[in-house]
C-alpha cells in the first residue's frame, strides 16, 4: 500500500510540476489589439511575446511579390483566408521589416538595421533579432517546449511547456508554391545577410531542435512579435 500511495504522489507531483512550466500572459499586457485583431502574450523568461503569428495586410495571390505600396500585403497559405486565421500571414522580408531604411528584397539597407525593428508589429513590438531568438532558445530544453501540442511527430512532438504555441505553419517558397504546412515553420528575424538574404529560425515538425536558416528575402515566412 505504501509503495502505491508513493507511486501516486509521484505521479501527482509530476503533473503539477508540468503544469507549473507552462508560462502565463506577459504582467499588465495579457493581450494586444492591433488591427482588428486580439492577440494573446506570454512571458518566457524576461521576454514578452505574442502567442501567435501576426496577421496583418490584404492577402495577396502568391504568384505575386509583396510590394512597397504603403499597404501591408501577406500570403495566406494556399491562398486561403482560412488559413492566414489559423497560422498568420506570411510576409517576405522586405515587408515584414517594411522597407526600414530603404531595404528590399534584393537591397540591403543603408544604414544597415539595428535595434528595434517595429515593421509590420503593434508599436511597442518588434521583429526579433537574431540574438533574441537565441535569448528565447537558451530558455528551453528542448524546442518542443515551443510548439502547440499536437503540433510534430515522434522526437518533435510539441508540449507548448513555455506557452509559446508555435504551429507548423508551413511557407511560400520561390516559386510561388506553398508547402510543408503542418511539416517546418519559418519565423523571420530582422537580421539582414546580403542584398538578397536574411536570417530566420526554424521549427521542425520531427525534430526537438530550434533550426538556423539565412534565405531569400523572397521567401514568404511568418512573423512572430517580441515587446520592445
């Protein structure tokens, strides 16, 4: 009898621990209105973020370029609202910084970009940088903490044990074909590489690791906003 009331209290205690990780929203700022939408927060170690990916802007076909119009565009995978509801928009990365400084997605900019870069985030937010990504990933064992359950396979299954909620949101390659939806999700950093690239994090849908990427600005990715 001792030896199951042990068991039991282990196991109970197990589950309250497991409960205790999960982060909650960000102190005084639970939510954000911003364009006619409502986000969620949740604080991971001294940063603040939003719980989903940032749809913003008027869906465009993806056989189209994101252009500086002073209209915020975005693809919606398969060029389905639905979609843009359930994952967020994607957004190359001219757009998503919103052409700061005069950068494109074939220019860098000049000055090049530092600090904050509120591009198409709430004001008082911005696109991470590089450094904040690796800040975020120092905070978890594994980045299964960081996706929503149910999202991954095998060694990638999410546990969302931070509250970060990350969906595998799947991309708009180059040319012009959506893919990997429920697969890999793409986040874009502010970090320009050259003329035509920048950086960007990676979440797999059968792997535990928070994966690096540097690609075309052309690519359509997700934007997902850290508070200044």
């Amino acid at each position: 009898m001792k030896i199951i009331l042990f068991v039991i209290l282990i196991i109970g205690l197990s589950s309250f621990l497991n409960a205790q990780t999960q982060n909650g929203p960000c102190p005084g700022v639970p939510t954000v209105s911003y364009a006619g939408q409502t986000y969620n927060t949740v604080q991971i170690g001294n940063q603040c973020w939003l719980k989903e990916n940032i749809n913003v802007g008027k869906m465009i076909d993806s056989t189209k370029d994101q252009i500086n119009n002073s209209i915020i565009e975005k693809y919606c995978y398969n060029n389905n609202p639905i979609n843009c509801t359930a994952y967020g928009g994607l957004y190359q990365w001219g757009e998503a910084v919103q052409y700061k400084n005069g950068t494109t997605d074939t220019t860098l900019a000049t000055p090049r970009l530092t600090g904050n870069v509120q591009g198409i985030c709430p004001i008082g937010w911005h696109i991470p940088s590089k450094d904040d990504f690796k800040t975020l990933s120092d905070k978890v064992k594994d980045c299964n903490e960081l996706k929503a359950i149910g999202q991954g396979t095998g060694t990638g299954t999410g546990t969302d044990a931070t509250g970060f909620s990350g969906l595998l949101a799947g991309a708009r390659f180059l040319d012009n074909e959506f893919t990997l939806l429920g697969e890999n999700t793409y986040f874009w950093s502010s970090d320009e590489l050259s003329d035509f690239s920048a950086y960007g994090r990676t979440l797999y849908n059968n792997k535990n690791n928070f994966g690096f990427f540097n690609t075309s600005k052309k690519g359509g990715y997700s934007i997902r906003c850290l508070k200044d």
